[in-house]
C-alpha cells in the first residue's frame, strides 16, 4: 500500500514528465519528416505554422527531459519549469492537429493536475555557485557580440539581412563548422569574424566545463561514496557518525527526523555506495585516519556519534575525533559491557551499552514495571560524571538535544 500511495504522487508527476517529454520529441521528429496523419483541425493551420511547431515541440521535449530530471532530485526549479512547459506542450499539440499529436495533448493535460498535487514534494532549492553565473554570463556575452555585432556589419557580410541571420552566423562560427553560406566580403568583416570564431569558442569550452564539471564530479562521486569539495565547504553544525554498524540505521533514521546535517564516514565501500545511493552524505574513509575527519570539518561539528560492531575500530576513531576537536562532544556504543570504561578514557562524553539497556528494559518490561525509570537509572550511570548529567554534556551540545525521558523514550523505541 506505501508504495501505490509513493506512486500515486511523486513517482507519477516524475513518469508523467519524462513521458511528455519523449512524446514531444518523437512528435515534433515527425511533423519536421512530414509523418503524421492529418486531423480534424489540420484545415485551419497553416503548414508552415505545422512544421515551425514540430521544431519548436522538439526543443520542448528535450527541455522537459531537463525538468524531469530536476523533479527526480527533488529540486522546485524542476516544478517551476514543468509547469510551464507542461502547458506549452499541449498548445503545441493542438497546432500539430495531427492524429499523433493527440496523445501528446492528453499526456500533458493529465499532467498538470498530478504535477499541482505534488508540488509540496519538490522543496529542493539550486543555487549555482558564482563560477557557474559567471561562465553562463560569459557564454551569453559572448552569442550576443558575436549576434548584434555581425547585424550591425551585415553591409560587410552576403548572407546576414535579419537578427536570425546574425544569430545563425554567430552559432555555425562558435561552433567551427562554417557552411560558408554567410561569409565576410570585407578585411573588417574577416577580423570582426575571427574576434567573434575566438570569443565565443573560449566562452562555450568554458561554460561546458565549469556547468558540466560539477553534475560529473558528483556522479563519480556517487559511485565513489564521496561527497564533492563543495559539499564539504558547506558542512557547518553538523553531527559525524563515524563507522557503520548495526546501530546506523537508527541513528540516520532519528538524525533525519530531527532534520540535523550528518555526514556518514566509513571505510566499508559497500555501505558508503549504497548510502551515497539513498543520497545519505557519506564519504567512504578510515574514521580512524585524520585527514578523512579534517575533510568532514570535524572542527565546525557540533557532535560525534560512534557506534560499530568493533569496540577497538570505535576507540580508535574517538582517540582521533578528541585530538581534532577538544571541545566537541562525542557519543558512543560499546558492544561488549566491558568496553565501556575504556571507550569513555578514549574520550567519548557519553558511553551507552545497548546490551545492558536492553536487557534492562526487557527484564522490566516482562515484570511490569516502569520502563522509562529504568532507562532514566542507566543513562544517569553511563554519564561520566553527575555535573554532565544536570547539565547536558560538555561544550559542544548534546546530540539528542532533550532531556533523559527523551532519551529513554527513544532508546525504549
């Protein structure tokens, strides 16, 4: 039942706009071929108004491919650009009035009511960094000398007589495929040529790369299980959880409810791809190792939770963490009750054993006694010392940010 309910909203408005897109792609190819049976509008548009909307349906489908991707990752700008697509799409139909066209214009009206629907869904903010502005402005900089420039020279050019003519110019130069259907006539117009082949040649190898550099980076990153350097830049107040053991799960779960930034960092290349797959921010490193904590800015981090299935992997990555960052504090699991004392003297604030708490709860819950006393009694004796207990821990704050009932209760859970 989740997943018809998951299908029914996102997945469908995500469907829904890869198949408009596709739609008006393999349309908009066949009106421009002459493919298509007429309908019965096809007597009020004109022919020419057919073909210029098949072209035009075509850039429109490859557009909407780009907005559903950008729904897929959630982000609004995808929504945004969907919905205004969407619409343009069925018009175009319309005007193709073409039997072909007609599942076209049906798509993309069911579309737009599973896309409003949804729209609280796709809350994802894109920011582009200041290279990215730059290089698009560059890019357009550049289109619009080489464009306005060559339609203010058209007396020095055969070819150019309308701003179109310019355009056209300006993109086959850019692209250094010169039909030589437009060509200077004059030694002005060849070096406005040239200034226009060099500008916007350097302009386009620029803003591919700094546009496509990023979307490349963080796909290796990805399959890597790293974050990108710019994901690292912004970590600030965040809580580490350094390894991967049978707790992480619940505690990603508990973090993600609070809606607190956490970084997963773990050496086991398995878990970090299939975490980096949930779009969990992993980076796949010893814990232990100083440069892999230095990288997750464990100096801006407000807390650190270590809770593997090895206690000396654990005592290890805490020795590390204390030597980082004296004042943040850390919170850890011991597997064997033995090792809580020495998980503490590595330098862990607070030290739980989830063999004893839950041996505790289910002795007591099989009596009927209060559950949430006995859990409020260990977590008071797994503090280091009664001044943390009262006052919450040590600089840094508390990762469960709420009181020892809190804690009881979601321990107890």
């Amino acid at each position: 039942m989740e997943w018809s309910r998951e299908w029914v909203t996102v997945r469908a408005s995500i469907v829904l706009t890869f198949a408009v897109a596709v739609f008006s792609i393999l349309v908009g190819l066949l009106h421009i071929a002459g493919v298509g049976v007429d309908g019965p509008l096809s007597a009020y548009i004109p022919e020419f108004v057919r073909q210029a909307v098949g072209f035009t349906g075509t850039l429109t489908g490859f557009a909407m491919l780009a907005s559903g991707y950008a729904l897929k990752r959630g982000y609004r700008v995808g929504l945004y650009s969907t919905a205004v697509l969407l619409p343009l799409t069925a018009i175009q139909g319309l005007l193709q009035v073409s039997v072909v066209s007609l599942p076209l214009v049906v798509l993309s009206t069911v579309s737009i009511p599973a896309l409003v629907v949804n729209r609280g869904r796709f809350t994802r903010t894109y920011r582009p960094s200041p290279t990215q502005l730059a290089a698009g402005t560059a890019l357009a900089t550049a289109l619009a000398y080489g464009t306005f420039g060559s339609f203010a020279l058209r007396e020095e050019f055969t070819g150019i007589d309308t701003l179109v003519d310019a355009f056209y110019y300006t993109v086959v130069t850019a692209s250094t495929v010169g039909y030589g259907d437009v060509t200077p006539t004059t030694a002005i117009g060849r070096m406005f040529g040239v200034s226009v082949l060099v500008i916007n040649v350097a302009a386009f190898a620029v803003a591919l790369g700094v546009l496509l550099t990023p979307a490349i980076e963080a796909q290796l990153s990805k399959a890597l299980g790293k974050m990108t350097q710019r994901q690292f830049d912004l970590l600030e107040n965040h809580v580490l959880v350094l390894g991967y053991g049978d707790l992480t799960e619940p505690i990603l779960e508990e973090l993600t409810e609070r809606g607190t930034t956490y970084v997963v960092v773990t050496d086991d290349e398995r878990e970090a791809s299939r975490l980096s797959d949930r779009d969990i921010s992993v980076l796949a490193a010893d814990p232990s190792d100083v440069a892999p904590l230095e990288t997750v800015r464990i100096g801006d981090a407000r807390a650190i939770v270590v809770a593997t299935n090895d206690d000396a992997a654990d005592a290890l990555s805490i020795l590390t963490a204390r030597q980082l960052n004296p004042d943040v504090r850390i919170v850890a699991a011991a597997t064997q009750r033995e090792n809580v004392d020495k998980l503490r003297r590595a330098g862990a604030d607070h030290v739980i054993s989830p063999a004893t708490l839950g041996g505790h709860l289910l002795v007591d819950s099989a009596f009927g006694a209060d559950s949430e006393a006995v859990a409020d009694e260990i977590m008071e004796e797994s503090e280091p010392t009664a001044k943390e207990s009262v006052d919450g821990g040590v600089p840094g704050g508390d990762v469960t940010e709420g009181t020892n009932g809190e804690d009881a209760e979601k321990s107890e859970r």
